[in-house]
C-alpha cells in the first residue's frame, strides 16, 4: 500500500493507494491537526510519496512525523526537466512548482495528446502541452480568496459583509456586492479566456479547490479533485 500526501497552503490530502488497482478517495487534514498519532492509525504502508508546495522546514517536519509513526521514509517529488513523457519548459526546472509539474504528468498519461491544465487553488494555473509532450508555457494569477484579499488589504473603505452563497455576475449595488461580483467577473473572463484559447476537442483538465466552480463555468472538460495526486506515481515510480 502507498501513501499519498499532497501538501497545499492550508491542508494537505492524503489516500491510499494499492499499486494496480483505482486509488480509493483522498481525505483532507488541516497542517495544524497533523501527528504521528493519525499516521500510525492507517496501518501496514510500503511507501510514502509526497508533492509539497510549503517550505523545507514544515516539510522535514513531515518527514518526522511519517518517521515517528513508523511508516517507510517519506519520497518527495520534485521537479524535472523531463519525465514521463512530459518535458519541462523551464531553463530551471526547479523553480516550477512541484503541483504544476504532477497536474501535468497526471494530464499527459490521461491524454497523451496536447492538453490544457487548470489547478484553482490559493493561485491559479493555467499550463499548456504540445501533442509531443512538451510544456509550451503557463500563467499563474491570483487565486478567487486572493482577489478579494488583496484589494480588501489595500483599500481602507472598500469591505465585504459577508460571503456571497451564488455565484453572481450582475452589477453589485452596494461595495460588499461589487467586491464580491467583481472577483466572480475576473473568474468568469479567465474561464471564457481558457475555452477561446483551445483547439477544437483539446482536453481540458481542471483541478483545485475551486475547480468544480471553474468547471460549471466552462461546461467542458474533467474536472480531477486529485489530479497531483494522481502525478505521484509517474514522478516516484522508481521509488518503490
């Protein structure tokens, strides 16, 4: 059995994989909550494989963690210039976040033809790859919580009442409306952005915390919850 964990701003998800069979379902543990405790609890593992965007500090506290429970020496993804069929674009592939890289080797072994990627999380990413395999570039913006925190941060009368429940595109008739409509407005343009620039039947994956959103919004595409999880095993195959 292998142990899944993608690390994100906020929490992390975690699942168990038996290798050759449909992973089960990933569960999500704030980074507050984590312990040797709750590793312990999920039994006989092989394997621990890691895709972690936060810093080296929390991540060698992770490492103790999975250590003090017992569990195999965690494996962390990182990277590359090439892997899996998938060639990095970057001059240093280093420098690409790690849950980038994973989406894309995921989305290469579901396609194998150009694609495009889209993970909504704290920051958004949008990722192209040619029919060869070879990444031709991305975007990263603000992420929906992002948009409105950073204008909230900077203006001093300008604030929201309370969440909104619909998403709504309509003019806001009061600052709490217009903040909260103008961030959905941003949302809905990057997505039309994102069709308009597609081939006609080029897949579209989508992924992140706001990607169910993204994906109503669209009306095409898979929407994968798990998509960097789903890049581990490409990334770590030779680990085991």
């Amino acid at each position: 059995m292998i142990l899944e964990i993608d690390v994100g701003n906020s929490f992390l998800k975690w699942r168990l994989r038996e290798p050759g069979q449909l992973p089960g379902v990933a569960a999500r543990v704030a980074l507050s909550a984590l312990s040797a405790e709750g590793f312990q609890a999920l039994g006989h593992v092989e394997a621990v494989y890691v895709a972690s965007v936060a810093d080296e500090s929390f991540n060698h506290n992770l490492a103790g963690l999975i250590e003090a429970a017992g569990l195999p020496a965690a494996s962390f993804a990182r990277t590359r210039s090439a892997c899996a069929g998938v060639k990095n674009s970057y001059a240093k592939p280093e420098l690409m976040g790690v849950d980038r890289w994973l989406a894309m080797l995921a989305a290469w072994d579901r396609a194998g033809v150009g694609c495009c990627v889209v993970d909504c999380g704290s920051a958004i990413t949008v990722d192209y790859l040619n029919a060869a395999g070879v990444h031709r570039g991305g975007y990263i913006l603000p992420g929906m919580g992002l948009l409105s925190a950073a204008l909230l941060a900077k203006t001093a009368r300008v604030f929201v009442d309370a969440p909104a429940e619909e998403f709504d595109l309509s003019p806001g008739r009061s600052t709490s409306d217009a903040v909260t409509h103008g961030s959905n407005f941003l949302f809905d343009a990057l997505v039309q952005r994102v069709l308009a620039s597609l081939a006609p039947g080029e897949p579209l994956f989508i992924t992140g915390g706001d990607g169910a959103l993204f994906h109503r919004l669209a009306g095409r595409g898979e929407w994968l919850p798990d998509l960097v999880l789903d890049g581990l095993v490409h990334a770590l195959r030779d680990s085991l």
